[in-house]
C-alpha cells in the first residue's frame, strides 16, 4: 500500500500558526468557537502536516479506500461540529435541522461525547498539577485528544484493525467497567502517555485521593457507555474499513443461515 503510513508525525507543540492555535497561544484566546472551527476540519490538517502535503487528498493517491475515508471523516466532522457549536455556545439558529435531519441525529452521540471528555477536562484541570504544568488548558487539551482519536482512527483503518459496532461496543463497555474499580486499578506511568489516558489517569488518581471527585468520574464513564450503546444501535451509523484497497462498510448483522 503506497504511502501507508507516515516517517513521522507532527509534534503539538510546534503546531504551525495561522490553522489552529499552539503552545504559545494565550488561554483566552482559543475560546469555543475557536476550538469548535478547528474541530471542523481535523480530518485534513491531520493527514497535512502528518505526511507532509499542501492537499490531503495528495497523501492517498491510489488508495482509493483511504481517500474515500478522508471524505467520510471530513463529513462527519462538519456534522458534529455543528452539534458542537449548539452545546458549546448556545446558538441554536441550526437546531430544528440537527433535530429532524437523521444523518445530523445520528452524529449527535460522536458530540455528547465529546462534551463528555470536556465536562471531565473542565473538573480534572483545575485539580492536576501534571496538567497545569503540560500548559493543558481544558479546550487544548481537548482538541488534542481529537486530533489523536482521528490519527488512530486512520491508522486503525490503514492497518485493518476496525472493529465492528457490535464488539467496539462491548469493548468499551467492559473497558468502562473496569475503569470504575478505582481502588483496585493500577495506572502504567509513561513518559509519553496519551491525551485520552492522561486525563483518564489522573481522574482515577482524583477519585483515590479525594472521594468528592468519584461522582464526576462515575458520570463521565456512564456517558461513554451510553455514546456507544447508541452508536450500536443508530442504523445510519456504521464503521469502515478497508479490503483490497477499497471501501467497505459493514452493516454489523450477522447473516442468516440457509436451510439445507
């Protein structure tokens, strides 16, 4: 497969500037509806600066299951960051169409979501010296986790390691699960820990150190379980994958068996 994976991927501390904002950038300045702009157009800025084109279409050429994807993922992120703009600033001038259309319905739990990651951020932060220190102000730390969630997505795709809805669900249910056994749950310390893990980690150190925090903790991992509970069940809603190069998309049915 040409091109399959890029030499290297960008850093996030030297975003380039005038796409979306980087370390260097005042707290007050990236406000929700900078985050919510940017959000928009994750997809191509990913896939720009991780394998070093001017279009992302350029990274997959000949892979016309990949670029078909990118199209799907562009789609998808337009959709849900009008969801987002409702929650995160109140405009509800699109609300009527992100009410009654049903593609814009079935994108509604990808936002829930992730208004469920900012909730926990919005907690975690103030009360996270690791945090603080990495410069993680809740909506950068947020948008970090996204980009990372669409790279692994690609990566997930490129490599044929999709699950389908069925068992992404049931993975996430038993992952939720144990992640609420806080007393007995032992963290992994890296060096270079993800955005997602850093702030599950330091949630469950919140929970054993301050037992006022759990209730946050309880509620963010309820929310997870029930975004993927309706991913599941949601008919529009289906994963991709690659095979032979291609597109396909798996309906998640099992097939019934013939009489013989």
């Amino acid at each position: 497969m040409k091109n399959k994976k890029p030499e290297r991927y960008f850093e996030v501390d030297k975003l380039p500037r005038g796409f979306v904002w980087d370390s260097n950038t005042p707290p007050e300045s990236v406000t929700p509806h900078v985050f919510v702009g940017a959000y928009a157009y994750i997809p191509d800025f990913v896939v720009m600066v991780d394998y070093q084109v001017q279009k992302a279409d350029e990274a997959f050429e000949g892979i016309p299951g990949a670029l078909d994807f990118l199209k799907l993922q562009r789609k998808r992120h337009l959709v849900t960051h009008k969801w987002l703009h409702y929650y995160m600033t109140g405009d509800d001038r699109d609300l009527s169409e992100l009410t009654f259309d049903p593609f814009y319905v079935s994108h509604k739990p990808i936002a829930e979501l992730i208004m469920a990651r900012y909730r926990l951020i919005l907690e975690v932060y103030p009360r996270s010296g690791d945090a603080q220190e990495k410069g993680l102000y809740p909506l950068r730390w947020l948008f970090y986790i996204e980009l990372n969630d669409f790279r692994k997505s690609l990566n997930n795709l490129l490599d044929g390691n999709v699950k389908g809805k069925t068992s992404a669900y049931h993975y996430m249910k038993d992952r939720c699960d144990n992640l609420k056994l806080t007393n007995t749950l032992k963290l992994t310390r890296k060096e270079n820990i993800g955005y997602l893990d850093l702030l599950e980690s330091q949630a469950v150190l919140l929970c054993k150190d301050d037992p006022e925090f759990h209730p946050y903790w309880q509620k963010y991992l309820n929310d997870i379980k029930r975004f993927h509970a309706k991913m599941q069940a949601h008919k529009q809603w289906q994963m991709v994958k690659l095979e032979n190069g291609y597109l396909s998309i798996p309906s998640g049915r099992t097939k019934k068996k013939r009489n013989r």
